[in-house]
C-alpha cells in the first residue's frame, strides 16, 4: 500500500506541474495559475477536514505558522515552477525539483540542526554538479536564453527546503496535518485570489481555452489529492519511504514530459539528471534514521 501511495503522491505532482506548463502555454500567468489551483484545493480540502472532524482552530500560533508555512511550501515553489516551466523543458524542472533534500540537509547545517556527515556531503556535492550541468548551457541541454530560468528553477527547492525545515522545527502542539492543511491552503487562497484578481490574472473559465480550463480544473484536483494521500502515506509509512518522493516526481516528471510535450533529452543531460539522482540516493542513504 506505501508502495502505490508514494508512485501516486510523485505522479500527482509531476502532472500539476505539466497541467501547470499546459496552461501557461495559452498565456495564464503564474499567480493566475495558482490562484485557480487553490480556489479549487482548498475548499475542497477542508471539506474534507470537516468530515472528518479535523477542522483547524484558529489562534495567533497556528495562524502564523500556517500562514508562513503555506507561503515557503506552496504559494514560492510553485510560483517559481510555474514561472519556469513556460520556459524550460517540464523533465528538467523535475530533476531541478528534486533537489530540495539536498538544500534541506545544507540548512540544517548551517542551523546546526545536522551534523556533516562524510557520505552526505559527497551527495550534496554530486547533486549541485549535477544541477549546475543541467542548468548551464549546452547544445543538447537548455539555450542560453533559458538558463536564467534555470537557475529562478533551482530556488523553487530552496524554498521547499525552508518550508520542510520551518514545518518541522515549529509546528504547533496539538495541531492535526489535515487541520494544517486546510488552514495553510485558505491562507494561501485569501491572499492570492484577491492579489490575481485585483490584478488582472484570473480570468473567468469562461473565458478560456477548453484545454486551459481543463487543466486548471485538473491541476486544482491533483492539488487536492495530494494533499489528502500525502497524509495518508506519512501515516502509513513513515519518514524512511517518504524521502523517496523525489524520485518519483523527478522520473514521473520527465516521462510526462516526453509524452505530452515530445521533450528528448540527449546524453549528457540524462548523465547529469541520473548525477542528482544518485546525490540525492547518497544524501538519503547518509541521513540519521528515527529510532
């Protein structure tokens, strides 16, 4: 069961991020669509928290911490991803994405969180020359007019890194995942609903593309199943299992890529891809382990 669960949880997220990449092709902007993928993932979510009785309660502490928590973990990352997927191939966004434990493990050490560990940072540093062939231009790889893109790309995990760290090292007492959930999506959608639409960049469906509207629509759905499995599998399977998403999203993320976008890749961009890949297996395999 923790087996399916972890292909779903990286499957959802690699399609939210070509849905993501579809939309923007008709000319949505970025915060146009986030905005739609929250107005439909957080309702939706705290239906389901109110089903279950998992309805947050609403202080100053969980508040302020859902609040930053959804700004590092949701509304950044997918901002910047969604920004660089209009201009970069979606299997190199993956591979990008994927580089978030890597970050994760340098802040913590530089928090004194972690301590150095000799395998980890052979990983860290495998996974950083890994990024740095993906993102620098090459004939076979990414343009020259794309690696600013690349490297905006590359701080899509860095905030993640933030939010994983800031979600573990504040979390409030007594505050249930699916309450923080909930409550990290309404934030997130009371601010940036408003902000699109005061703006200029949330149009109506109505107005769009039957495609475009499909893949909000399918975006805002993926969102919501994530966030109900990812639950489910941190329950079921613990931090050990968890730690492999990345690879998950990363191959499914380059294999949507191929087949909805036609991308092909030439060697030395997948030697390089499978160079992350094989930091992050080091990194993983180098981490403290729960007693």
């Amino acid at each position: 069961m923790s087996l399916l669960l972890l292909l779903l949880n990286g499957t959802l997220i690699a399609g939210i991020y070509v849905l993501a990449k579809r939309a923007r092709a008709d000319g949505l902007s970025p915060l146009g669509v986030l905005a739609w993928q929250l107005l439909i993932a957080a309702p939706a979510v705290t239906v389901v928290a109110a089903v279950a009785g998992r309805l947050p309660t609403l202080n100053r502490s969980s508040v302020r911490y859902a609040a930053v928590a959804g700004a590092l973990g949701i509304s950044a990352p997918n901002a910047i991803t969604f920004t660089a997927l209009a201009h970069i191939p979606a299997g190199v966004v993956g591979v990008i994405g994927a580089l978030s434990p890597l970050f994760t493990y340098l802040i913590a050490l530089a928090m004194r969180v972690e301590r150095l560990r000799r395998w980890g940072l052979v990983g860290v540093l495998l996974g950083l020359a890994g990024t740095l062939a993906l993102v620098l231009p090459r004939s076979d790889g990414i343009d020259a007019h794309m690696l600013p893109w690349a490297l905006l790309a590359v701080a899509g995990p860095l905030f993640l890194a933030a939010g994983n760290l800031f979600r573990s090292l504040a979390w409030p007492p007594g505050l249930h995942p699916l309450s923080a959930a909930s409550l990290m999506l309404v934030i997130q959608a009371l601010v940036l609903v408003p902000a699109a639409l005061l703006s200029g960049h949330l149009p109506g469906l109505d107005t769009l593309a039957l495609d475009t509207r499909m893949a909000l629509v399918a975006a805002g759905l993926l969102t919501t199943l994530f966030y109900l499995t990812a639950f489910e599998l941190q329950r079921i399977a613990g931090p050990v299992v968890v730690g492999q998403l990345g690879y998950v999203i990363t191959l499914a993320t380059i294999a949507l890529g191929v087949l909805v976008f036609g991308e092909r890749h030439g060697a030395a961009t997948v030697a390089a891809m499978l160079a992350v890949l094989a930091g992050i297996a080091l990194l993983h395999a180098s981490a403290r382990r729960p007693s």
